[in-house]
C-alpha cells in the first residue's frame, strides 16, 4: 500500500568525489548553490561530508559528496542512479548555456525529452548533470553570497534517472512502497512522479538499459538516492513494507540532520528513507550554515584529531 504522507519524493542525493575543494568550488562557484553544510562522513570520520543545496537547505535541493582525495574514477552502468537533473526557470535557459561556455565546461543540448528542453553535462570528478527549464519550477529561498542571480538559480532537483537491465521489480518498488505512480514513456526511458503536494524533485526516471556493464563505484558516481519521510511514522511503514517485499533494510540510524535507512532496490541501487527533522538549522542558524565543521554529539570527543586529518577545502589549487 503507498503511502500518503504528501512529503514523498527525493530528499537528497549523495554522491562520490575526489578534489574536496575543487568540488566546493565547482557547485558553489559555478552552479551557484550553497554549502549548507560541512561535517563528516559519520561511518568514516576522515572523510568530508558536504552538503549543497538552496539557501536553507530545503529537502529535495540537497546534493552531498563524500570527496576522498585521489579517489579513481567510478564507471556508469546498470545497477546505478546516473544522471542527475536540477530544475531552472525556463527564462534561465541562456543564462546557463552562457555560463557554462565561460566556465570552459563542455556541454550537450538543448535537447527535448518529455516536452522539456534540457542540456547536460558533467562535473569535474564526470558526474552526470542536466539542467532542465521547469515551468513549475518553484521559488527558492536565495542566500545573499549567491553567485547566480536569483531569478535565474537552480531551484533543487528535477529528478534522477537510474539505469536497469530488468527495471520491472524496481518499478514495482517504486509503485507500492515509495509512492510514485507511471508517468509515460519515451524510447527507452520510462518516467514515474511522486505522488505529492511538493513540486520539488518529484521525477525518478528508469532507463531500460539490457544488458549494458554494470556501473562500478568510485569518483563521479551517486553512491545513494535518499526518498523523503513525511514524519517517523511513515519511515517505519516503509521499513515494514521494504522487509516484507524480501530486501534487506538496515535499522533507523541517526544522522544528526535526519534519520534513516538503507536498503538496496532489485536492480543494485542504495536507496535511503530519510525524515525532514530535524533539518539543517538545529547547530547552526540559518545566516551561518556551513560556515564551520559541525559534528555530532558522539564525534566531538574527537574534534582535534578529525579536524587535523581532513584535507582543506580552500585549496588554491582547486581550479576547476
């Protein structure tokens, strides 16, 4: 039975990187979000976990990095969430096309899909971006250091497409337990929208890709797709309903800005349920957001040592 919580839809998504400060720059510099937040992997400490998103950290605009310095890059292949869509104003279209032939950045499109005009490219680690012009793309909540007008910023995810060489269990996962319904096709892509009263990252799109690699984990590659909770309640439906279907789901964990957990859909993809609460803004206010190594409660015995060992994220040397 889906649930009708009205906060489905993606919440973040995560993924791999090597450069930790050309990685800060690139998605603040360039594509003009906001580090809402610095802290740290909390299974690996010595690690950066950076937080981008709008200017105060909505659910559905964050995109986070684990950067492991010197990291090889991943493979893109089945079994992977690949292509990363962020929604623009459709008056932003030129905008971007400019700024990316400045920045030097190769890009591809426009291009039509689903009636929507689009263009991609990449990062600097090969990570798979699209932007796509959203007549409903809503207002965002600008910062005032933002690099891009307002009127023409990112307004968080459009969606993201996996890539699957049987997509019919998925589909069926994505139908009963996560609260999305089939929303057409075209070729060899098949789209499904959250069934929500938030116009905010609403679109997974699934690519019958048959008997494509497999993609392979390193730098440039999503490492999991977090689905949002409306409240905990939700979060333990689910739970019951994704180790009922026979996948192996991890119990709730806490992750200081929200609680999870983790399991990974038929095709190979780490999905993660994640509660909004309690946000962004509960160790710092919103005018500071990542603006300082925050660490939870059972890290910060630890504070010198973790701060001693990660890799600066000011390095001048991280030209894009």
């Amino acid at each position: 039975m889906a649930n009708q919580n009205h906060q489905t839809g993606i919440h973040h998504i995560t993924a791999l990187a090597s450069h930790p400060a050309r990685n800060v720059r690139f998605y603040t510099n360039i594509l003009g979000l906001r580090l809402v937040k610095r802290t740290v992997n909390f299974d690996d400490p010595s690690v950066w976990h950076l937080y981008y998103g709008d200017g105060t950290g909505t659910p559905g605009s964050i995109l986070t990095f684990f950067p492991y310095p010197e990291l090889r890059p991943g493979r893109h292949g089945n079994g992977q969430a690949v292509e990363i869509a962020f929604a623009i104003p459709q008056t932003a279209l030129a905008f971007w096309i400019d700024r990316l032939v400045v920045n030097r950045i190769n890009f591809e499109g426009p291009f039509e899909r689903f009636g929507q005009t689009w263009i991609r490219f990449r990062d600097p680690d090969g990570l798979q971006l699209e932007l796509v012009a959203d007549a409903t793309a809503p207002d965002i909540t600008p910062w005032t250091a933002m690099p891009v007008p307002p009127e023409y910023a990112i307004r968080g995810f459009h969606g993201v497409t996996l890539w699957e060489d049987n997509p019919e269990d998925t589909t069926r996962l994505l139908i009963d337990i996560l609260d999305y319904r089939a929303a057409g096709r075209e070729d060899n892509r098949q789209r499904f929208i959250a069934r929500s009263d938030n116009a905010l990252a609403r679109i997974i799109d699934i690519r019958h890709t048959p008997g494509f690699w497999r993609g392979a984990s390193g730098a440039g590659t999503v490492h999991h797709i977090a689905f949002r909770a409306g409240n905990d309640d939700i979060q333990a439906q689910i739970h019951e309903q994704v180790a009922q279907a026979g996948l192996t789901v991890t119990p709730v964990r806490d992750r200081a800005y929200f609680r999870s957990i983790y399991f990974r859909e038929p095709g190979g993809v780490l999905f993660e349920v994640a509660t909004d609460t309690p946000g962004f803004t509960i160790d710092e206010p919103v005018e500071q957001l990542g603006s300082a190594l925050k660490l939870p409660a059972w890290l910060e015995p630890r504070r010198a040592k973790i701060a001693a060992t990660l890799p600066s994220l000011d390095d001048e040397d991280s030209a894009v």
